[in-house]
C-alpha cells in the first residue's frame, strides 16, 4: 500500500507539472530520473511507470522551454566627433565592437511595419521587434521594444503557433512563413553597421557607423557614401514596470554625457532618405516620426 500512495502522489505531482506549459523540459527530466531510480519490476508500479514512460519519450516535451522576451527602452543622438572621450571619461567600459549585416523584411504592403513590427536577419539570425503588449510606442517617448530572437521565438510571435521546433533557420524562413502564415516577404532596408559597444552606470551605449547597401527600391554600392552616426543610449528590463524608470535612467545618462536632442534610428533615416513613401505612410500611421533631428 505504501508503494501504491507513493507513486499516486508522485503522479499528481507530474500532473501539475504537465499543467505548466513552460516548464515541459523539467517534467520530461524528472520523468527519466523517476524511471531510472524505480525499476519497472516493483507491480504495483507498473502502469504508473508506463504513463512516465510516455512522459519521458513524448515528442512535444522535447522542445525547449520558450524563452521570455526582453524589453528594450532606446533613445538616439547624434554621435560627436569625441563620443570616445566622453564615455571613456565618465567611466565606461568597453566591451567589443562588431559589424552587423541586417535584412530587415515585411510584406509589399508593410504588414509588419503598420503594426510597429519589424523583422530582420541579424548576422543569419532572425530578429523581431515589436511593442510590448498593450503599448505602442508613440513619438514623444523613448523607442520601446519587445525583443524575440531565434527563428522558432520568430514563428511562434508571427503565427501565434504552439510549437514552431520544425521552423527553418536563415533565409529558408522566408518561404516558412509565406507558406504558414501567409506572409510573402521581400526586403525592406538593407545595412551594414559597425558597432563599439560600452557599459555605464549600467546601461549600454552603442555606438554606431551604418551604411545602406539595399532598399525596396535601391541596391548596389552607391548607396554605400550615405553613412549615418549614431550613439544609441539602452536599458533592458524584464517587466513593463519596469519602463518608466529605465527611461529615466536613459535620459539621465544622456544628459551627463552631454548628448544633444533625440535623432531617427537607422530604419527610419534610410527610410525617408530612399523610401520617402513608406517613410510618409508610417509616419502618416503615427509608426514612425518625422519631428526628430536628422543630422
């Protein structure tokens, strides 16, 4: 009988297990574990081991935890020719440049952007940002950004699907979600971005070089002498509680390196520079805003 009370009492621990969707990799781990302590041989134990044994081999425990999006809160200036100095003198660390190769994507009639949604291929791994859920961000605040990365996190936001563990990586992606979710993507904007990233007061400033290799309308390496330069002041938080004092924050730092007034992002600069189309139809929607500086 002992045997009998244990193992239901560890069956309805299973069971609320199963009932937390996020945690389906814990439950096929404790599976395996309980199995591999408890022979099959004890026979009151028997059909319960059974059911474990299913929990263990089922397909849809195998697929990774989903991953919590982070929320990005991003102000642009103009960089200064000394930008350097000044981080380096208010105490900055840095932390490594790169170069980035983006393709951002939507939809001939910006699907994704009249929604404040913007795909790209970030260096062959798919980006997508979007306003956190019930905001939008609106031209007098800081740009505020849900961040998903990987293709299936990608799939799951476009599609809504429950389980996108079968969705294609790089550029195969783009027939995927034709296909699935009726999104016939083409390129939007194309660039190129060398990056010198800093730490302070714990914040992260990047400091950015762009240039602009493809539009809908535009490619080819004449499009190369139109370089923009950026610092881009950021805060990552995990809660939309969050927002409003890491705006703050952003705003102060900006101010203590002596940073002028907020600039368009590099999607929306090359956008009124070789798409002025889009560019007014986004604006027109409130997406994007013609007010801020462009240098």
């Amino acid at each position: 009988n002992s045997v009998f009370y244990r193992s239901l009492w560890v069956k309805r621990v299973f069971i609320l297990l199963l009932s937390l969707a996020e945690h389906r990799s814990c439950v096929r781990y404790l599976a395996c574990e309980w199995l591999h302590a408890n022979p099959a041989s004890a026979p009151n134990t028997v059909p319960f081991l059974s059911a474990l044994r299913a929990i263990a081999d089922c397909p849809a425990l195998h697929r990774r935890p989903k991953t919590r999006a982070m929320i990005e809160i991003e102000r642009k200036y103009t960089a200064p020719n000394d930008i350097a100095d000044r981080l380096l003198s208010a105490g900055a660390q840095q932390t490594g440049g790169r170069s980035l190769r983006d393709i951002y994507y939507d939809t001939a009639d910006l699907k994704l952007a009249r929604s404040d949604q913007w795909l790209r291929l970030r260096n062959d791994r798919w980006e997508l940002k979007r306003p956190p859920s019930g905001s939008r961000n609106r031209s007098t605040t800081a740009k505020i950004y849900e961040e998903i990365e990987g293709s299936e996190d990608v799939v799951v936001a476009l599609t809504g699907a429950a389980d996108a563990s079968h969705a294609p990586k790089g550029k195969s992606l783009l027939a995927f979600l034709e296909r699935e979710a009726g999104l016939p993507l083409v390129v939007l904007l194309g660039l190129e971005t060398d990056r010198c990233h800093y730490d302070l007061d714990g914040l992260g400033i990047d400091v950015d070089k762009i240039v602009c290799h493809q539009s809908r309308s535009c490619v080819g390496d004449h499009l190369a002498h139109s370089a923009y330069h950026i610092v881009e002041v950021e805060a990552m938080v995990a809660d939309s509680t969050e927002i409003q004092a890491a705006e703050n924050r952003v705003d102060s730092l900006a101010q203590k390196l002596g940073l002028g007034g907020e600039v368009m992002g590099k999607v929306d600069y090359f956008l009124s520079k070789l798409e002025p189309e889009v560019f007014d139809t986004l604006c027109s929607m409130g997406i994007l805003d013609r007010a801020r500086e462009s240098p």
